[in-house]
C-alpha cells in the first residue's frame, strides 16, 4: 500500500483584505463576505498550494517546477487563524492524489499532481468533461466559448513590484508570510535554474496582474471567486523579473445553485510570443446573489 504524505498544520495568512475590482471591495472584504452570508473574508484558494511544494519536489525533483501540473478543486473556504494540513498520496512515479483539510476533518481542496509531458486526465480535465450545458444565463449571457483576450498582455512580477487591486501586495511580501519557504523563490544562487522562481500560487497572481486589460462582458457589479485552478507547467519554470506574454480564451461555461461560471485558460509565453512555458485553467464562480438585478425567481433558497 502507498504511503501517504501528510503535512505538517499550517495557518495561512489572508493577504486580499484590501482587494478591489471595478472599484468596489471583493469577496475577500469582510463586510462584503457579510452581505453574501459568509462570516469573513476567506484566504485565497492558491495560497493553499505552497503546502504541497516541497514534497512535490521530494517526489518528482526539480522537474516539479519544470513541467509538472496541480490541478485543483476548492471545496471549502478557509479563514484567517484556521489551520490546514495537506496530504499527499503517491500513485505512480508521475501522478499523485492531493488533498487538504482543516484541522476537524472538513474538506479544502483536492487535487491531482502530475508530472508531463504526458499528464493523462487531470482532476480538472475530468470535471469539465462533466460539465452539462449551462442553460440560461444572466451575468454571463453575453458570453460564448471561444471569446479570446487582448494580444498585448506583457506581465512579469519583481520581487518588490505592488501587484495591483486585484493582488495588493508583492512577491517579497508574500514571501514573509507563505507557508511552505523555498530560497529558490527569492534566492537565485539556491536556484538549480540560477534565477529566482515565482512559486506556484503565485502563478494566478502574475496570470491576473493585467486582468483589467481583459473587457469580458459579465454583468456588473458582481463578485466572483476560484472554484477551480489548474496550473501546468510546459517549459516552466516561470522566472521573477522575466517578460511574459499572455493569451486567453474562454474553453466552457457552466452554472451550479448559486454561482455562474466561466473557464478561461491562459497560456503563457516568453516575451515574443513563440516559447509556450505554462498555462492556467480557471474557473471563475461568479456568485448570483451578489448580482442586485439577478431574477429572484432563479436564485437559490
């Protein structure tokens, strides 16, 4: 029987109390988690993903950052000051089950972690393909599969670079505070690549940075949150202080009780546009409740 790896607690910290988004507070604001019946704000899902790290890479190596892939489903909201241990159970020598939990027991996330290039079916992979058509929409019924994003998105992260409303902190300061220290975030000599790597759940951090750029047409105001996130790694890893260029597409829409979602997966390239290093999958839950002309009729009990 495989041995599963289990993590020591850890209490992340919640670092998007000061976000904002189309000039109102988010989801991750307590009093706007408040007005939606959620007792705070909630950490942000990603920042779980430093727990599995270094035991990703006690797995597979350094080719964890090169080419592997953490691909996750978010089940429950984590709060500030709640402790949350990873597990992590090994299936073959490219592919293993991940898990998280609060300290009782409740469910965070799960997720597969694969090494590529041949990934097989990820846990999201599997989910999308069970995706049922989405019916009526109303904060997103002017979207459609196939919507791609501006040909100029150029991002890169410095370590000491403010990275914007949506992530109102930076690299250095993330770094004070993640879960799981690596020197080979911050420390290019430790680095087996010889510059500083950005670490995984930063990946959706430098992917959203121009995030404003993108006019996809949902309904505002709105509050949207990660259901799910794939990050995959090509030709990785992603380095700080590099130039990378961004190109999106919307791959699915779908809905569930009380959110309207939509995928975009977003590749990243070198700055030239030819060098594919990595790519995201996010499903982005955008939360009916929080739409004021949502048809009440249509919204959850």
């Amino acid at each position: 029987m495989t041995k599963v790896i289990e993590g020591p607690l850890r209490k992340p910290a919640q670092m998007l109390q000061e976000q904002s988004y189309d000039g109102h507070s988010s989801l991750h604001d307590d009093s706007q988690a408040e007005k939606l019946g959620i007792k705070a704000g909630p950490i942000e899902g990603p920042t779980h993903f430093s727990q599995f790290s270094p035991y990703l890479v006690e797995l597979f190596g350094k080719e964890w950052f090169e080419r592997g892939c953490f691909s996750a489903h978010f089940q429950t909201m984590v709060f500030e000051g709640e402790a949350v241990r990873v597990f992590i159970e090994p299936k073959s020598d490219t592919y293993a089950y991940c898990r998280a939990e609060k300290e009782d027991g409740t469910p965070v996330l799960e997720a597969s972690a694969t090494l590529g290039p041949d990934h097989g079916e990820t846990l999201l992979e599997v989910r999308m393909a069970k995706l049922r058509p989405p019916g009526n929409l109303v904060i997103l019924s002017d979207m459609k599969v196939g919507m791609t994003g501006p040909e100029n998105e150029l991002v890169r992260m410095d370590p000491d670079q403010h990275m914007g409303n949506l992530y109102p902190f930076s690299l250095n300061e993330k770094l004070e505070k993640i879960t799981e220290p690596m020197d080979w975030y911050s420390d290019a000599s430790a680095s087996p690549w010889g510059q500083a790597i950005i670490p995984t759940e930063m990946v959706s951090v430098i992917g959203n940075y121009t995030g404003s750029m993108v006019k996809w047409p949902v309904k505002r105001p709105s509050i949207g949150l990660f259901a799910d996130l794939e990050i995959r790694m090509i030709n990785g890893p992603l380095f700080v202080g590099e130039t990378y260029r961004l190109k999106r597409e919307i791959v699915a829409l779908s809905q569930s009780r009380r959110a309207e979602n939509y995928w975009v997966r977003t590749k990243f390239f070198d700055e030239a546009g030819s060098d594919l290093k990595a790519e995201m999958l996010l499903n982005h839950g955008v939360m009916k409740a929080s739409y004021p002309d949502y048809p009440e009729e249509q919204l959850p009990a």
